[in-house]
C-alpha cells in the first residue's frame, strides 16, 4: 500500500509484541526505511534484525542472510 511509515510503526509493534523473538518484523522495517530514503535507520534496522537471530534457528538464519545482503546494498556492494 505504500504506507511505509505505518508500515515502520506496525512493524516495531509487532517485534516489540514478539518479545524480540522474532527478527522478521526488524528487517521489514528495514525495508521501508530504504523505500523512503532513510538509509541510516534501515541500517540500524538491519543491524537489529542480525542481532535478534538465534544461532541454530533456520528462519532466522533465512532472515540473518536477507538483511546482511540488504546492509550490503545499503553500502554500495551491490546493486539494486
């Protein structure tokens, strides 16, 4: 929809709801943050969603793998 600030504020709920259990709704954030042009917040969202994921757990390794190639984007490593 678009609606990438309600988006960000949705996710954060969600994550914080989860007990950070879950790094999903960080690294979605993440990904509105880059549609609207605030590199520096994705970054740190990305970062975040590293630092929820549990060694072991596959899906968060999925999600571990997503936001390190979305932080290589982020510093120019890859294009878009």
């Amino acid at each position: 929809l678009e609606n990438y600030k309600g988006a960000i504020e949705a996710y954060e709920m969600a994550g914080l709801a989860g007990s950070l259990g879950d790094p999903t709704p960080f690294l979605y954030a993440g990904i509105c943050y880059m549609k609207l042009g605030d590199k520096e917040s994705a970054r740190v969202a990305f970062l975040s969603t590293e630092a929820l994921c549990q060694e072991g757990n596959r899906k968060h390794d999925l999600v571990k793998e997503r936001a390190k190639a979305m932080l290589e984007i982020l510093s120019g490593g890859v294009k878009q």
